[in-house]
C-alpha cells in the first residue's frame, strides 16, 4: 500500500478551499492502494501532522479536514519529511506527495521547488510549469509565441502605477469598457473584479495590488465560459489526453471566487458543453498545446473564453492544481470522460512518480 503524504491548507486566500478539496482526495483515494498522510499548512505557514483518525472521518464523510494543533513537520533536504516526536525526528513514510494546495504558496513552483530538494514524486506540474501557469501574463506570452490566441490586455506594475496612474487609465481606455482587473498571480478569481467604467478603475486596480505586484487588464469579452481537463505528463510515456469540454454558467455576474466555491448555486456546470464537434474538438487541441507550451504535467484545467459574437476561441488561463471539490469542473470533466474519481486519483499519483523516476535517471554531475 502507497503512502500519500496529503498538503492542505496554505498561507493563501484558498486556505480553506484548500481544506475542502483535501477532503474530497482523500474520501476518493482507493483503501485498499492508498494510506493518507495528512500534513496541514496553517495559515501562518507552519506544517502540522494530523491524526489518523481525521483521514478516517473523511473518507467516511463525516467531517471537513480540519489542522489541528499536532507535531510540527519539516523537511529535510534528499530526505523528505520527519516530524517532532517526543524531542525527536521520525521520518514520515511517503511513496508520494499530493499538494492540494490552491494559490499563492501552493500551485506556483515554491511547494513544487521545495519537494524537487526533498527528493520525493509529486502529483501535479513542476517546478517551471506551476510558475509559468500560475503567472498569467508569461503564460499569455508563451501563448502568443507559439500562435495560441489570447485576449489583448494591459500589463500593470505597482511601482509604475503608483508614480504614474495616468498612464494606466489611458491603455486600458484604448481597451475600453466594461473590463476585468485581476492579479497576475493569485487563483480562483481572488482580488478580480468587472469594471464599469474609468472612473472605478483605481479602486480595482488597489484592490488587485493587494493580491500581487502585477495586474492584467482585459477587455470585457461577452463570452461562453469554456472548461477542458488535461490529464498527463508532457515528455512523458503517453501523450497527454484532452477531455471534452465543459460549460461554466455563472449565476453571479462573473465566475468569481463565491460562485466557484461558496454558493453552492452560483453556477452551473454543462458537461459536456453544448458545442459543435468541429469547436469541442478545436478546444481540445487548443488545451493540449496551451498544456506542452508551459511543459506542464500531471493535471490542469484550461479555461477558454469563447466569444458569443465572432465564435472567435480564446484561452484565458490555466490551473495547474485544480479544485477538488465536490462541485469543482476538473473531476467531473473526467468521470464523464471516462475517468471516475478514484482512478483519476491513482493515475495522478502514478504520473508523479513516472516522471521523478524519469527524472532521477539523469546525470546531475560527472
């Protein structure tokens, strides 16, 4: 039986969807191939062992993950996690580690680099492929370069738009309004906001400065809201495979962090989205290079934007670390994929250590 060393929680502002989808891993992992490890990340950073009986309770339903006041863990450089034991290191038994950790800290290379030192598989894109996924303007420009098609946008940089706030409101009149403000690196639509008109500019470019020093300006698109789960590793022993799309059907007047994860309500998920084969298809395709440009791995969502008026497609965005929840796009894409739960759960976990064991047969020095 595999040892999985279970990440939750996080300094981010997903600290606490980060609990949910945790939750709902472990409840799905397969008893009989997998034991649960959970380690939680408070919100201050520190990294806490949880009891045995929390993974129990989970996967029988009955209660949230929770982080508890428990051991304190640490890693160690090629040798990875022990936990303070009575005044004494134990080393924590791991085959692999599963980072389901949303945002900041979490999905943009920092847990990634770390585990790469530790020397131990783990599920999701490397090192690169989180940063450059979690940075949405280098992604756009990757993008570009290899002739995917994104929306126009104005780049914002706070030390710019703090000594020169006129520069600002000019671009994005050229790219006029309505608009949407959001950081460059913060997930789940954290610090995003729909902007009406100039004059409400500067209060959401503050708010986005908040979550990070870069924010991307786009133009309001009237636009379909297109979904596509990529599963596999680029490089790796198989291709990676596209699901067929999905629809998001926001009820709120965007697809914010409320209607992805509190209002159980806040939209509706078509699955798969009603479009023509020839567009499903274009999506699918459009995912999987949008997926080899970044050399990602493992899993991430691809989000297009597909305008109601020209039919022209879009990418948005990518997110390498998915939600997990029991409402989230990314499991359901694949169950109706022909993926259910557990099996994309174990496949996950396979790939990461596909890909350590590909990586641990290189040379690193003479």
């Amino acid at each position: 039986m595999k040892k999985i060393i279970i990440l939750y929680g996080g300094k981010s502002g997903e600290h606490e969807v980060s609990k949910v989808s945790a939750a709902s891993v472990v409840k799905n992992l397969d008893p009989a191939a997998f034991e649960p490890i959970l380690v939680g990340i408070t919100k201050k950073g520190l990294f806490r062992l949880q009891p045995a009986s929390l993974a129990v309770r989970a996967r029988a339903g009955l209660s949230p993950l929770s982080i508890d006041e428990g051991p304190r863990v640490f890693i160690s450089p090629n040798e990875g996690f022990f936990a303070e034991k009575d005044g004494r290191m134990e080393k924590l038994p791991c085959d692999a580690v599963f980072p389901v950790l949303h945002g900041t800290f979490g999905e943009d290379g920092t847990i990634q680099g770390m585990l790469e030192t530790a020397n131990l598989p783990y599920v999701g894109a490397p090192v690169l492929g989180s940063a450059l996924g979690m940075d949405k303007e280098k992604a756009k420009a990757l993008w570009t370069e290899a002739g995917l098609p994104v929306v126009p946008y104005v780049l914002i940089r706070a030390s710019s738009y703090r000594e020169d706030p006129g520069s600002t409101a000019a671009a994005v009149a050229k790219l006029g309004y309505p608009c949407f403000v959001k950081p460059v690196c913060a997930g789940s639509s954290v610090g995003a906001s729909k902007v009406p008109d100039a004059a409400s500019l500067d209060s959401a470019v503050k708010e986005a400065l908040n979550w990070d020093d870069k924010v991307l300006v786009e133009p309001f698109i009237e636009a379909r809201e297109i979904e596509c789960a990529v599963f596999g590793n680029t490089g790796g022993l198989k291709a990676p495979a596209a699901f067929a799309p999905g629809e998001v059907i926001p009820r709120h007047e965007f697809y914010d962090y409320n209607a992805k994860y509190i209002d159980p309500d806040g939209a509706a998920l078509d699955i798969p989205a009603k479009l023509p084969a020839a567009m499903a298809e274009q999506v699918r395709q459009t995912a999987l290079r949008a997926y080899a440009a970044l050399d990602l791995a493992g899993m991430s969502r691809v989000d297009f934007f597909l305008d109601k008026k020209s039919g022209k497609l879009y990418l948005n965005e990518v997110n390498t670390i998915p939600g997990f929840t029991s409402i989230s796009m990314y499991p359901k894409l694949c169950e109706v994929g022909g993926l259910p739960y557990s099996r994309l759960l174990a496949g996950l976990i396979d790939l990461a250590i596909e890909r350590h064991e590909a990586r641990r047969s290189l040379s690193y020095n003479k």
